[in-house]
C-alpha cells in the first residue's frame, strides 16, 4: 500500500502541450471570472489564503490559534504574538498572494512532470490543516476538498490527472487577481475595515491602497510567469 502510494506521488507525467493547456486555461477562466463559477473555486482560494497567513505566523513565531473558513467564501486565521512588528506585517501581508505563489510553484512543478506529487501535496496540506480548522464549515471543506483531490489522485489514468492539476493551478493563477478586485470593491463600500490592507495600513502608516497595488503586482506577475510555464512559451 506504501509503496503504491509512494510509486502514484512520484510518477512522472509529459507537461501537457499548449494547446490543451490553453483549453484548460479558457475553463479556468470561464470558472473565477463568472458569477456562480468564482463562488466555487473561491473555497479552493480560501483555504490557500489561509494557509499562507497561517505557514507565515509560524514561521515568524507566532503562535497559531486556528483557522475558520465560512459559508460565505470568506476566511480567518487567530495567531498569538505581538499586535505590532514584522512578525504579523509579514503574516498579513502572505494572504493574498499566497494563491499565486502556490500556482506559481504548481506550474514548476507541472513543468518538471510531476501532476500527481503537486495533487497529493494539496492532499497533505489538507490534512494538516484538519488539526487547524476550529469551525464545523471550515472542516467540511477541508474534508471534501481532501478527500476528492486524494480520490481522484489514486484513481484517474494519468492524463485526467494532469489535466485536474494544469486546471488547479490555473484557477489558481487566475483567481489570484480576481481576489485581489474584490478586495478594492469591498473596501470601496462598507465591509472591509478590516480587511488584511487595512490592517497593514494600520499597522505600518502605509496607506491601504499601497498593499492593494503591492498584491496585485505579485498577483499580476505570478500568473504572467506562471501562464508561460503552463503554455510552455
């Protein structure tokens, strides 16, 4: 069983041809910029955002409280440390670009030939976020989000593979920016004081929009060299 699952993580996969890359490119698209497909993939988005405030307070020190994600699409993660400092500048600031970085890095990894470890890495991250997860939606998304990924990696041939995780990370590419809009939209109303700009602007006298332009430039530049990767230009 080990040794299947080891041979499944690290087999070796052809990086799909431009064509059927841009196929994929198109439905991803056609997924974070419509309506009803964005509220989809946007629990995908979530949970990635998250795991970037989270992996960041760890890695500043801070001490991790939990993570909630709720019905609505929207996130939160508690970490204990100084209100004030680099430490949670750099842990606000991971959110939104987190999600085209991870696409970013998915389309390296596609690159090289790996489709099935980048799936069952988002399986592992899914795992691990279990023991994060302090709300009942949040775990149900988790579990789905997991337990689809880890069923489709051990049981789909290998060129459905490769097309799910090229489809990944170009929603993840692509719904990176669109975040990123709907963050100013928010902010232009009423409903995002708090939101991870805001806090920063706070937080650093730097104002809002400065960090709204600095994740839309990462956001802008992950999916230019991301996009070419997975185009294979």
């Amino acid at each position: 069983m080990i040794d299947d699952l080891l041979d499944r993580v690290t087999a070796a996969t052809p990086p799909l041809a431009w064509q059927p890359s841009l196929v994929l490119c198109l439905l991803a698209l056609a997924l974070t910029w419509s309506p009803g497909g964005y509220r989809l993939v946007r629990h995908l988005v979530t949970l990635t955002h998250e795991a970037g405030h989270a992996v960041t307070a760890a890695l500043a020190g801070r001490s991790l409280r939990g993570i909630r994600l709720h019905s609505d699409t929207s996130g939160v993660t508690l970490s204990r440390g100084r209100a004030r400092g680099p430490g949670m500048v750099a842990t606000l600031v991971a959110g939104y670009p987190a999600p085209a970085l991870v696409g970013l890095v998915g389309a390296l990894v596609l690159g090289a030939g790996y489709a099935a470890a980048l799936l069952w890495g988002l399986v592992l991250t899914c795992a691990l976020m279990l023991v994060l997860v302090r709300n009942l939606y949040g775990l149900w998304v988790v579990l789905v989000t997991g337990t689809a990924v880890g069923a489709l990696s051990w049981l789909a041939p290998a060129q459905l593979l490769s097309a799910a995780a090229y489809l990944m990370v170009w929603v993840l590419l692509l719904a990176a920016p669109r975040s990123v809009v709907e963050l100013q939209r928010a902010r232009r109303g009423t409903g995002a004081a708090d939101s991870d700009a805001d806090q920063l602007a706070r937080l650093t006298g730097l104002p809002a929009m400065v960090w709204v332009a600095l994740f839309w430039l990462v956001c802008a530049a992950a999916l230019v060299l991301g996009g070419r990767g997975l185009l294979a230009l």
